[in-house]
C-alpha cells in the first residue's frame, strides 16, 4: 500500500500532463478549422488551384500553358505554370474526374490524399499515437491550411514521402529511390532530398545507386517530355532561366525561405550584397550539418529518426521554400517526437503552431492598425526552433541514458 501511495502523485501528475495535451490538440485543431472556414470564404484564394485548371484548358485548346497569357484568359490572374511539361499530363488526367470543374471534389481529393499519407504513416509504427499524427497533419507549420488555401498540390507530395518512408523501412530501397525519382520529378525543388540514401545502411556503392536510380526516373521523364512535345519542354527551360523561375522568388508570406530572412535582416542593420548574404548562408549551412551530425552520432541505432533528421535538415536548405512545402514535415516530425512525453508534445505543438497564432495576430490585430510582432517569416522562425529543440532533445536524452547505463 505504502508504495501504491508514493505512486499515486505521479500518476496524477501524468494525467494531468495528458488531459493538457488532449486540450491543445483539439484546441489548435479547433484554431485550424476556423482558418480554414475564413479562408474558404475568401474569393481571391485558391490561385494554385486556378493555375492548374488554366494550364489544362490551355492543354485542352492546343495552347502553350507556359505563356501567361494562354493561361489567365481561362482562369484570370497573373500566376504562370511553372511545373515540368509532363505533369500536364497527370493534371489532365484528374480533369477527366471533373476536378478542376469544381474546387469542391478538388478540397475532397486533397482530404483523400491526406487521409492516405496519414495511413501510411501509421502502417510504419506498431501502435500508432492517432491523436498526435492527426493533429500534426492537421495544424503543423499552418501547411494544411496554406494547400487549402491556395489549391496547391503538395499534400500528393505528403503523400509520397511517406510512400518512401515505408519502403524505406521495410528496406524495399530499389522501389523508394524511383518513387523519390518520381517525386523529384514533378518539382525539382523536392531532388535534394534525394540525400537520404547517403545515410541507408548500405554499402557506399549501393547508397550512390539509389542517388542514380531517382536522378535517372527524373532524366527518363524529361526525355519523354522532351520528345513528345519539344515546344512545352523549351518554354518550361524558359522559365527556368527567366523571370517566373519557380528556382526564385522576392520573398514575403509567400516565400518564409531563411536566405531570404538573413537578406531582409542584414538590410535591417545596412548591410547588403551578394557576400554578406552568402556568408551567412554558408554559415547556417555549416551548424546546420554540424547538428545534424552529432544528432546521428547519438541515434544511430533508431534508423527512422535518422531518416527524419535528414530530411529536416534537407528542407531547411531547400533554396526555395513556400508555405504549403511546409507539409511535408509531417513526416519526419511525427518520428522524431511520436515515444515523446506528453510535455515535450506540447512543447512541439506550441512551437510549430506558432504560424496559426501569428495569422491570428495578423486576422485580429491588423485592422487596429497595430504592427504585426512575428512579421513574415513566422514559418521559419518555428522551423528554427523546433530545430533546435529536436537536436538537444536528441543528444541530451541520449547522453542520459547512456549515463544511467554505465554510471561512473
């Protein structure tokens, strides 16, 4: 009995840590909903969306969707299509399932898709925490709401990163690196990633076949474009080499990219030019391998945290960063802190929905005409964060274990 009592506190004391944590999922949740109800209300959203339905009726019309004006006098608007020729090819396709006739079924294949990448993510883990993955996959970083919101696609590459993840796992390498080709290969923004296979538990010469394995899917696929309608492919290298590069942007809401931080911040204390910025971004590059080193030199052993980690650190070297991208990260994340505490998850939780309660500031506060604190890189600055939180976890909870082991 009397151990019984000593136990009791500390039972209380974690349920009360759950019953908190219960309470913050479902009240971001609840945050993310309200989102995405003014959001839905707005007519000048859903461009992305509008983009692609303009593309397919330019296809349709045996028009060159790469001109800008080819695609805005179906749909209005002055964003161009910028994606590789044969996804005009997988956006027809889905026009043929009416969904670029109502945004309506394009919102319910969207809930579909992330439906399926929620499933898959759970088939990875033995008992799955469902509460912790639907809230991440439903509020991290505000991506759900930015892919609804603007009618972008990246939830299909949700999707596919936990494809590979699973093939990954169950070491099926061949099949993950020609969906990572796959991937690669409608934006190629996504290629870098292929640098997971750098960390497989393979030979060196194995790892670099994968590596060659994605980059030859994506090689193939161009190839095939190239040869089926030479005019697309030569207006999408086009916009590759000019102004509407999808490899460029100004920056702003629009793109939270960290170079593009670092530059408005060194503007900030009147320090400009192409080697400040670059310095900077050498350097950031730098802590980030760093950290992503010594975390795997302390969780070598649980292969999917690796895995994870990588990929983290991947996206926050991405030379171009938008907010939907900003759903991927579910992946990794939901690995990284799924046999975490009830604590240490709504810490996880506050940080990454730092973006929802920065839009919240920005939705109350902008019409009193008071300066909007977070500013327009809120995405990155909880990126950063939870970054950092991710690697001293890491490495202090396994220099602890380690010390509790082999005590001196």
């Amino acid at each position: 009995m009397k151990r019984r009592k000593n136990a009791d506190p500390l039972l209380l004391k974690e349920r009360l840590w759950k019953i908190a944590y219960v309470a913050v999922c479902l009240a971001i949740i609840a945050l993310t909903a309200f989102q995405l109800f003014v959001i839905y209300q707005d007519p000048s959203a859903d461009w992305d969306y509008r983009v692609y339905s303009g593309a397919v009726q330019a296809f349709d019309h045996a028009q060159n969707p790469y001109i800008l004006e080819d695609v805005t006098r179906y749909v209005g608007g002055d964003l161009p299509f910028t994606y590789p020729p044969h996804t005009l090819y997988f956006f027809w396709i889905l026009d043929l399932f009416s969904v670029f006739e109502n945004i309506v079924i394009y919102y319910a294949l969207l809930v579909i898709l992330l439906v399926i990448s929620g499933y898959l993510i759970a088939t990875i883990d033995n008992k799955p925490d469902y509460l912790f993955l639907i809230t991440l996959l439903v509020t991290g970083f505000m991506g759900t709401v930015w892919n609804f919101g603007t009618g972008n696609k990246d939830i299909m590459f949700l999707v596919l990163f936990a494809l590979i993840f699973v093939l990954l796992v169950k070491k099926k390498y061949w099949q993950s690196s020609i969906v990572m080709g796959l991937t690669a290969a409608i934006s190629l923004i996504t290629g870098p990633f292929v640098a997971i296979y750098l960390v497989v538990k393979r030979p060196v010469v194995d790892r670099l076949t994968y590596i060659l394995v994605s980059g030859g899917v994506v090689a193939l696929l161009f190839l095939i474009s190239y040869c089926v309608n030479l005019t697309y492919f030569a207006s999408y290298i086009d916009t590759l080499r000019g102004g509407t590069s999808p490899l460029y942007d100004i920056g702003g809401y629009n793109t939270p990219t960290p170079y593009l931080m670092f530059g408005d911040l060194l503007k900030g204390v009147n320090i400009s030019g192409i080697i400040p910025i670059a310095l900077v971004s050498c350097a950031y590059i730098g802590i980030i391998l760093y950290a992503t080193w010594k975390y795997y030199g302390k969780n070598r052993q649980d292969i999917l945290k690796i895995y994870s980690i990588v990929m983290f650190a991947i996206f926050m070297m991405l030379p171009r960063i938008k907010p939907y991208d900003f759903i991927i990260l579910t992946v990794p994340l939901y690995f990284l802190f799924r046999d975490c505490s009830y604590r240490m998850k709504i810490l996880m939780f506050a940080i990454v929905s730092l973006p929802i309660f920065g839009w919240y500031m920005n939705f109350l506060v902008y019409p009193y005409d008071i300066p909007f604190l977070l500013g327009i890189y809120t995405q990155t600055y909880s990126m950063f964060l939870i970054f950092i939180v991710i690697i001293l976890y890491g490495c202090v909870k396994r220099s602890s274990a380690r010390l509790e082991k082999n005590p001196a």
